[in-house]
C-alpha cells in the first residue's frame, strides 16, 4: 500500500492530466510532489519502484523485509521531498541513495541484535553492501560523493543510468545487467567511458579552481 500523505476520497484526475503526468520530467514529477501532489507521488512511485526494490532486496537479502524499506524510502520522498534539489543530480540518484541508505540501516538494526539474526554470513553480507564493488568503487574513488551529483548531470543518459545502479544502488555490473536487460559487454563499455567522462569533469574543476 503506497502511502502519499492523504486520507479519504480525492478527485480522480482527467486524462489529459494523467497524461501531462506520464510525460512529465522527475524533476517536473518532485516539484509537484512539493506542493503535495499524490498523483504526481504515484507516478514516480511506479516508475522507480521495481528497480528500487531490486537495489534494496540485493543488500538486504529478503523481499519481504525489502519491500517494506521501498516503502520507508518513498515516505521519505513524500516527506522530505523539499530537500530534493535537482542541481545537485537528477532524483534517480537521490531516490537511490535515499534507498541503499534505509537498507543499511535494516542491516545496522540486525547486527545489534543478535536473536535478529537470519545467518552467520549477515555481517559479511553487511560489509559487501556497505562497500560497493566494481564501478561503485571506482566511480567513489574518481570523486567525492557531493560532487558525484553534479557531476553526474553531465553525463550522457545511458552512461548516468549504469553508474547511477552502480553507486546509488551498491549493484555490481553483473547485477545492473539483469536489472536493465543489457548485454555485460554494453554495460563494461558504457560503465568505462562514464567513468572517464566523470574523472575528466573532475579534472576540469580543479582546473577551474
């Protein structure tokens, strides 16, 4: 059950405004949702919720508790959803992050309650997922996490959607192929000259400055 902070009936929306909505931007999407919108709340509840939940269950390791962290995620969005600042990246990465950040906070919970326990490799499950492999790694080590952000804006959108999976979502490149049914040899590619593309950004703003 979505929650989007109203109680009781609501006009249902003409098609032509569910339309302007299914066509509308994150960003057009969220400044909405500031203003309190549900509709516009839904429409990016169902159009990042299964990749979303596919992040969150890759760290926690059980869907049922993963679908309640997507849940906690999404009324965070609702709720502090004026804190989203679009020049700072687009929502994706801010979603996800949002996202990977109540999943480790579950694993948090379970590793100081040890009757909580669901197996003896829980802590080692913890240390992978706070510790992104592969490209999430790589792409920490290329630039700092508030800059990543920005940075990320300038990305063209295939090479931002891999790296974005990658970073935000803690996935390794076999995992992001799965969820975006993308070859691995495309995802190598467009997971390489992003981060390239990132270190050059960041080379430039240090010229910059």
């Amino acid at each position: 059950q979505r929650s989007n902070g109203q109680s009781g009936s609501r006009v249902v929306p003409k098609s032509s405004d569910m339309d302007h909505l299914t066509n509308a931007s994150d960003e057009q999407l969220m400044a909405r949702v500031t203003a309190r919108d549900a509709d516009a709340f839904e429409h990016l509840y169902d159009r990042y919720a299964p990749v979303t939940l596919g992040i969150i269950v890759r760290i926690v390791q059980d869907r049922t508790e993963g679908e309640e962290v997507l849940q906690e995620s999404f009324w965070r969005v609702w709720n502090q959803a004026e804190t989203f600042d679009p020049a700072k990246g687009p929502f994706r990465a801010w979603l996800f992050s949002i996202a990977r950040r109540q999943a480790l906070d579950l694993l948090r919970r379970r590793n100081v309650r040890p009757q909580a326990a669901r197996d003896e490799n829980e802590e080692r499950q913890f240390e992978q997922a706070a510790a992104p492999d592969n490209v999430g790694e790589a792409a920490e080590q290329a630039i700092a996490a508030e800059q990543m952000r920005g940075a990320m804006t300038h990305l063209p959108q295939e090479q931002l959607q891999v790296l974005e999976l990658a970073y935000f979502g803690g996935l390794t490149r076999q995992e992001i192929a799965r969820t975006t049914g993308l070859p691995l040899g495309t995802v190598h590619t467009r997971a390489r000259l992003g981060l390239q593309h990132l270190r050059s950004l960041l080379g430039a703003g240090k010229n910059d400055e």
